[in-house]
C-alpha cells in the first residue's frame, strides 16, 4: 500500500470532508453556547439538557474525523450519531431524515477519496 493517491482525489477528499465544517462546528457551537432562544426552540424535540452533552459529542467526533490518526474512529462515531438523528427526523414526522443520511455519505466519501487503507479495503469493482 505504498502507491500514492492522484492529487485530484485528494483534493477532493478534503474538500468533501470540509464541507462538513458547514455543518458540524455550527451545530455544536449553537448547542454548547445556547443562545437566546435557542433552548426554547430544541426543547420542542429534545429534554433541554441534551444540548450540551450532544454539541460535546458533535465537536469532539468532528475533530476526530479530521485528525488522520483517529479518522476511523471519527467516522464511526459520526455514522452512529448520524443514524440517531435520522431516527429524530423519522419519530418527529418531518420529512427531513434524508439530511443526515446525505451528511454520512458525503463524510464517508470524504474519506474513501482520501484514504488508500480504506479504498483497499472497500474495493470500487472494475470489471
């Protein structure tokens, strides 16, 4: 596993995994600062004390996505995080459960572009 990985997909890589800095950091930063208005509005689906614990979880698996060492371990952790919010979406009857499914994917792809370990071992089909 030596080969290198084409700039292009690199590039690409990390781009798809930035844009997840769109979505994550904000998410957190409104649930560890709780502004004015904030806690009113996410206790119409969650116990207002959630909000800090699950803005802690959000920086720290994004953080973790993003260091190289640990980006494994950060995809995990927000796959699952991920799928208890599509479980929200699906309980609150909003119709929006398809966000953080397309969140995962582009998280997922992010790191398939960037990583030759995990494209070893999740193999596109060429023939």
């Amino acid at each position: 596993m030596t080969d290198t990985i084409p700039i292009w997909q690199s590039v690409t890589g990390w781009v798809l995994s930035g844009i997840l800095a769109l979505v994550f950091p904000p998410s957190a930063f409104f649930k560890i600062a709780q502004p004015k208005g904030f806690i009113e509005e996410w206790s119409k689906t969650y116990p207002a004390a959630s909000a800090l614990p699950l803005g802690v979880i959000e920086l720290t698996m994004f953080v973790l996505y993003l260091v190289p060492k640990t980006r494994y371990l950060g995809g995990l952790i927000m796959l699952a995080y991920l799928g208890g919010a599509v479980a929200t979406h699906i309980h609150a009857s909003d119709g929006m459960f398809f966000v953080p499914v397309i969140v995962g994917v582009v998280a997922w792809l992010g790191l398939y572009f960037r990583d030759r370990k995990l494209r070893a071992l999740v193999p596109l089909v060429t023939d």
